[in-house]
C-alpha cells in the first residue's frame, strides 16, 4: 500500500470529519448560514480524500455533484450519496451579504437547510469512512 497516498487520504479524511463536527455544532447554536456552509466543505474533503487516494490529480472546483460522478466512476456504492450535490447551493450563498436579494446570509439560511446539509454532509462522510483503504 502506498504510504504517502494513504497519508494523503486520511489528512483530507480527517478535516472533513472536522468541518461537519464544527458544521454540526454550528447548527445547533443557530448559526445555519456557517453551518451549510462547513457541510458543504466536509462533504468536499472527504470526496477529494477518495479520489486523492484513487489517484485522481486534477480536482479542480468545489462542486459536490461533480465529485459525486467521479466517486460514482470508481464505486456504485457512491450514487447513495448523490443527494449531496445539494449542498452546491452552499457553497457561495451562506458567505456573501448580497447572495441573497431580501436578506443577509445570517438571516436567509433556515434552520430545515442547515438540518439537510449537515445531513447530506454526515452521508457522505459515513461512505468515505466505510470505504476507507484498510492497513494492510
């Protein structure tokens, strides 16, 4: 096994399981707008960290449904989650004030969007984990 793709793997593995913890805590402090946002970010890493491992080099972009395919290409066991290219719409709205045209971001995301995407993200990461590359 290739220590240095493993080590690769479990860094990007490890801040994805990060991002939806501080998503979820977020979350239940009403901070929906971070929350979406971080959920988003963890079901990124996480993706990137299977295709890293699975020697995909050029991951360019930040589109959950575009990394949704590329796992798909590799394993089936990847369209349970295809659900999660929802959280693209997470990604730029939650961070700028002009994203949305009645509200402010702190004010705009609702606690129901905050709940899917933390969801989605916490799927995403529950598959990555299950599909992880063993020790040995």
């Amino acid at each position: 096994m290739d220590s240095e793709k493993l080590h690769i793997f479990r860094r990007w593995l490890q801040q994805g399981q990060r991002d939806l913890s501080a998503a979820e805590v977020l979350r239940q402090n009403d901070v929906y707008e971070w929350a979406t946002f971080l959920a988003h970010q963890a079901a990124e890493r996480v993706l990137k960290a299977y295709l890293y491992y699975h020697d995909e080099t050029s991951l360019i972009g930040h589109s959950i449904r575009s990394l949704v395919l590329k796992c798909s290409a590799r394993d089936d066991a990847f369209e349970a989650v295809s659900g999660a290219g929802k959280l693209d719409d997470f990604y730029k709205a939650p961070r700028f004030p002009d994203s949305f045209s009645e509200d402010v971001p702190a004010y705009a995301v609702t606690p129901e969007q905050a709940e899917v995407a933390v969801k989605l993200a916490r799927n995403a990461v529950e598959l990555v984990n299950k599909l992880a590359p063993g020790e040995g």
